[in-house]
C-alpha cells in the first residue's frame, strides 16, 4: 500500500529544507553551484592517500595556508597540495600536486576549541605560477567585515546527506553576520572570539571536507573555514571562520623563519 499524501509532503519538505540525520547533512544544504573553472586559482586540495581531506588557499608561492583541525587523524603523514585544479579527477592543464616540506599548525590550536586554527605548509619547491595558479592576498587591517557583506567561500567538501563529495569545485555566497549574533545563547552563546567571525548558514553553509578554504570578501581573504562540530546549513549554528588579520604576524614570520634556513639538499 502506498504512502498517503500527508508523509509524502511532510518527506518532501523535509528534503528541501536540509532537515538532518544523526548529525549528517541531508540533500544539498550547501545550496551552493560549481564554480567557473578556474576562476579560483588561489584554491588548494589537502589529500592523503590522493583523498581530498580539506581545503586550503596559496598565500606565498611555496606556502598553503589551511586549518589547524585538518590534521587531527593524520598521524605522522604529511599532506600533498593539489594545485591549479577545477575537477579533483579530471585531466587539466595545470593541475599538479606537490610535496610537503614541513607542516605548521599554530601554537595556540587544539581539537578541542575553534581557537587559533591556522595550518601552515611548505611546499617542497616554489609553485609554477600560472593563469590557474595564483596567490591570493589575505587581509592584514585587523577590523571587521562589517555585517550583511557578502563573500564568498568555496570547497570540494561534502554536498548530500550520504556524504558524497564533489568532484568539481563549489562555491556559495554568504552574508557576514555580527559577532554579538554569533554569540547569542541559542547560536555559539559566547565562544566566538574577536579573532573568528560568521556568516549565515541558513540551508547554504560550508560542511565537511571545506575547512581550510578561504572566505573571500571584495577579493580577500578575510578569513578561512574553521573547525567544530556544527551541523551544516542549520541557521542556529552560523559558519565559524578564522579571521586572518590577527594572525599576519605569525603567518609572516612563520614563512620568514623557514625561507631563511634554505634548501640545503
């Protein structure tokens, strides 16, 4: 005997809104679109075992930058960059994949909180800059995007509730929102630092696998996906992002310290 009208609907419904189960995201909450092919250059693909694990972003020519939180099951392996892609799969002009000299998470990061989740990581060799591979500016003003911006952030991480995983890179825009919105006892009730920022996750949001990607606002990176255990596209838990200007010192000075002991190979 088949359904009666009433589930049917109530099924529907719950599929277009990005309803959840045990957690997982269901139907494609990121309420996102593949990105133009190769309008991104500065995106960057963390594999393990040529799996994507997360995203990242070139900010110098032989430096990544991605999330402190990506590392968590890695054990002693050291990530390899995928750089100038569009499809993770595909054949393309410029897509490479790299070796990883060294890997620097922050000091101050651990798996327990959202709190300083940078990663840093140095290529084996300098990046062959091309019209798909680009660096791309992060910004070093340290104040705030200012509320209803829109930027933009994008990612091959999960879109469905089965956890399937692009092949092709996506993108979505979102707004930022306020810190003191962010913080409300019914969303992050305090935990949101003045070194992170949010945008609105209502049924378009970043999930699994996009952590470390860059949130671009008027071309720069404001911030990047960082960690924690929210449930994609659910408007009581906005996206958690790293603001980067407080850390421009650090980022700096990191890359300084490696680039001066040089290639002694």
């Amino acid at each position: 005997m088949g359904l009666s009208p009433a589930p049917v609907l109530v099924l529907v419904l719950l599929l277009l809104l990005g309803a959840t189960v045990n957690g997982q995201p269901r139907g494609r909450i990121l309420g996102g679109y593949e990105a133009r092919p190769h309008l991104k250059p500065f995106m960057a693909s963390l594999q393990l075992d040529g799996q994507h694990v997360c995203g990242g972003f070139l900010v110098a020519e032989q430096w990544v930058l991605s999330a402190a939180h990506c590392t968590e099951e890695t054990g002693d392996k050291l990530f390899q960059v995928l750089l100038g892609a569009h499809s993770l799969t595909e054949q393309e002009p410029h897509k490479r994949l790299y070796r990883v000299r060294a890997q620097f998470p922050h000091p101050g990061s651990n798996k327990h909180n959202n709190k300083d989740d940078l990663l840093l990581l140095q290529l084996e060799e300098k990046a062959e800059l091309n019209a798909d591979v680009q660096v791309l500016p992060f910004q070093r003003e340290d104040r705030d995007v200012a509320p209803d911006t829109v930027c933009e952030v994008a990612g091959w991480g999960i879109t469905s509730h089965s956890g399937r995983r692009p092949d092709r890179l996506q993108q979505v825009e979102r707004p930022v929102i306020s810190r003191d919105v962010c913080n409300h006892r019914t969303r992050h009730d305090g935990t949101i630092t003045n070194n992170m920022m949010c945008t609105d996750s209502r049924r378009r949001d970043t999930c699994k696998g996009d952590s470390g990607g860059p949130l671009v606002c008027g071309g720069v990176a404001e911030g990047l996906v960082t960690a924690g255990s929210r449930v994609c596209g659910n408007y009581k838990k906005p996206a958690i992002y790293t603001r980067l200007a407080p850390y421009a010192a650090w980022i700096d000075g990191v890359m300084a310290s490696a680039d001066g002991e040089g290639d002694t190979r």
